[in-house]
C-alpha cells in the first residue's frame, strides 16, 4: 500500500509543527521517499536521535504503508 507525499509530511508536521520539509518520491510509486526535514526539536540531539523523532511520527506505518523513506535531518539554530 503506497503512500502519499502530502500524507508524509503531514505525519511529520503534526509531531514537529516548526519542521522545514522537502519530500521526493524516488521511484514515483508512493513507496521510496527520500525526505529533508529541519527542526528546533533537534537540537542538540545526535543524528540518530532525530532520525528516532521523525520515524516516531509515522506511528507504526513504517514498513507497512510505507516502504523506504531516506532520511536527511538538521536542527534550526536559532
């Protein structure tokens, strides 16, 4: 079951509500993504960490409805 770009970042949005988000879909069948998000949430946080935040968001889906997301995160400074 593939998902959409708009439903992405909306999962996202709603668990950072200051995130700075760039979506491609890599194959243009709604499954590979590849994702940009920046956030006041991470900082201060490792890589890894910020990867953990933005997966959390997808509440399970991960794996189901969607198949790969890569991921590049950063932290807004302020």
């Amino acid at each position: 079951m593939a998902m959409a770009a708009t439903v992405i970042e909306q999962l996202i949005k709603d668990a950072l509500p200051d995130a700075i988000i760039e979506i491609d879909d890599l194959r243009g069948d709604g499954d590979h993504y590849a994702a940009r998000v920046a956030s006041r949430a991470f900082n201060g946080k490792t890589r890894v960490q910020q990867h953990q935040l933005v997966y959390a968001a997808f509440k399970g889906r991960m794996g189901t409805e969607l198949h790969a997301l890569a991921l590049e995160t950063r932290p807004i400074e302020d």
